[in-house]
C-alpha cells in the first residue's frame, strides 16, 4: 500500500469509527439510530450529517503525520490546531450549530496525525504505539492550558455557579491540538478542571489513552473472541470506560453526584452480564430511559468509544 493509500485508508478508518459509534444501540444518554438520549439539540441524522462533513478532515490529519519532518512530534501540534478549527467550523456548519463530535475532532485527529507519521516512517500501527505518539505530540499541554489557570483563578473573578475565572483562558494559554479554537471566556473543559481538578480529554490523550488502552479495548476485543456481536461489543467497551473515565459532559451537566450515577450503573449493567446475558442487555436499556431523564450524556465515554473503535480497526498493511 502506497503512503497516500494509507493516508485515505487511516481517514476512512476514522470515519467508519465515527459511524460505528453513533450507530451502536442501546447507548444510555447517547445518540444512536433509536433514540437522542439526553439530547434536544441533536439526533441520529445530525452526526451522521457530522461525519460527513468531517470526513477529508481526518484525511487531512493524516496527511499532515505523514509529511511531518525531524523527530520532534510536537512539532505538529500548530498545523494541527490550525486544521482542527477548520474541522470545527465545518461541523458546526452541517449541524446548524450542535457539538456533535469537537471532542472526538481533538482525540481522533491527533491519533490519524500519529498513525500517518508512523506509516511515513515505516513503523507498525499498532493501538499502543499510536497511543504513544499522540503522547507525544501533545506533551506538556496540561501543563501548558490547565495548570496557568489555576494560578490565574486566584486573581480574577469567578463566573456565578463554576468556580471558574473570568477572562483568563486568551492570557494564559497560547498552545493548541485539533478542534481547539483558544476562546475566551474558558473551555467547559477548563471550567472544570478549576472546579474539579479533572483534565478531561487532554490528560487522556497526553497520558496515551489509559481508559482506551487499558480497559475498553481489550473489552471490545475480548466480546468479539466470545463470540458477540461488534456492536454489543462496542456496547460493553462503552460501559467500561465509563467506569474509569471522568466524562466531563458528565460533570458539566450534573457534577460529581451525576457522574458517581453514571459509573455505578455502568458496573451494575456489566455485573449482570452485560450485553452477552438477557439480564444485562434488559438493564441497559432501561438505562437509557434513566440517564435521558436525569439529563446524563456520558458525551466523553462516547467520543472514546469511536477512539477505541478506530485504534481496533486501524490498518497496518504494508
């Protein structure tokens, strides 16, 4: 397979993750084809609208690792920012305005970055050695984006109801990855992190996507060897991340006491079997129903799962 070949292969296997995740049901809280869980603003139509629109950009991506130059990864990390707002805006245009996949821009399009920096330089695509590269394209940028604030946070204002400061995030920050636009007033993201010390999905990425790597990857694989569906694997990889990740649309919606709910019935659900037994799958959609009505979105787990998804099927033909 030519580079460029692989390039559109590693795009292409970031859509089908995109469409993958949407499309697993019984999601709780989350879209998928039967239901809009949590959500007014968007439906089943509206990410897949998304996912097309987002498509070359994750060609893009790839593009941009596999023409990258010297060893230095983070030498990426600004032709990525750049390309990652226009991915934003193209999402934010096919939606009418909904935020269907921004996280899953910044996750997934330093993870195509990774893997068409590998391909160019002959490496193998393995999930674990592209975790690492995108480590390493982004080290430090907790340190760099959430950590400052902390400090910024004890000499400003606080916005009513978060705990977060006013007018803080242009100051202190000038770095960036993929789908991060550098607006101020802060992030949801930064808003949390001063509020709960959580560094959502920029520690996850900086850390090499422990939750992915660790735990709801060898799920997937190992219900797949059992003999399940790849969606009902999908399902049960979905419910372990949520048993491990501080989903910050969690948070965001309805804090620690929201977030504590979500993990607990994440272990319930795989206690009773998960989708593999007619107890657990019964349990899961029920939980759909009880995450909508409390307003729980686990929009973070979700974006991980099409990461999860991604690093699975990622191709390594050469």
């Amino acid at each position: 397979m030519s580079s460029e070949d692989l390039t559109r292969a590693i795009g292409r296997t970031a859509l089908a993750a995109m469409l993958y995740e949407v499309a697993a049901s019984p999601k709780p809280g989350l879209v998928d084809p039967f239901s809009a869980g949590a959500h007014s603003d968007m439906d089943y139509f509206t990410f897949l609208s998304s996912a097309a629109a987002l498509a070359s950009y994750f060609v893009n991506f790839a593009r941009i690792g596999a023409e990258s130059e010297g060893d230095d990864p983070s030498a990426l990390l600004p032709a990525l920012r750049r390309a990652g707002i226009e991915a934003e805006n193209a999402m934010f245009a096919a939606t009418a305005g909904a935020n269907t996949h921004k996280g899953l821009i910044f996750s997934m399009g330093l993870l195509c970055a990774a893997s068409g920096r590998l391909a160019a330089k002959g490496e193998r695509l393995d999930p674990e050695t592209c975790a690492h590269t995108v480590s390493e394209i982004v080290a430090g940028i907790c340190a760099r984006e959430l950590e400052p604030l902390t400090g910024a946070a004890k000499n400003v204002g606080s916005v009513e109801g978060t705990g977060a400061p006013q007018n803080v995030a242009a100051a202190t920050h000038t770095d960036g990855a993929p789908g991060d636009s550098r607006r101020s007033p802060l992030t949801s993201g930064e808003a949390l992190f001063l509020r709960f010390g959580v560094r959502g999905i920029r520690g996850e990425a900086e850390a090499g996507f422990p939750s992915v790597i660790d735990h709801a990857l060898p799920r997937l694989r190992a219900d797949l060897a059992a003999g399940s569906t790849y969606n009902d694997a999908m399902i049960d990889a979905l419910l372990e991340l949520c048993l491990y990740v501080d989903d910050t649309t969690v948070l965001n919606r309805a804090g620690i006491q929201g977030l504590a709910h979500v993990r607990a019935a994440a272990g319930e659900a795989l206690a009773r079997g998960g989708m593999s037994s007619a107890q657990g799958r019964d349990y899961i959609h029920g939980l759909d129903g009880d995450f909508s009505a409390r307003g729980l979105s686990p929009g973070g787990c979700a974006d991980l799962l099409a990461v999860t998804v991604f690093l699975d099927k990622l191709p390594d033909d050469r």
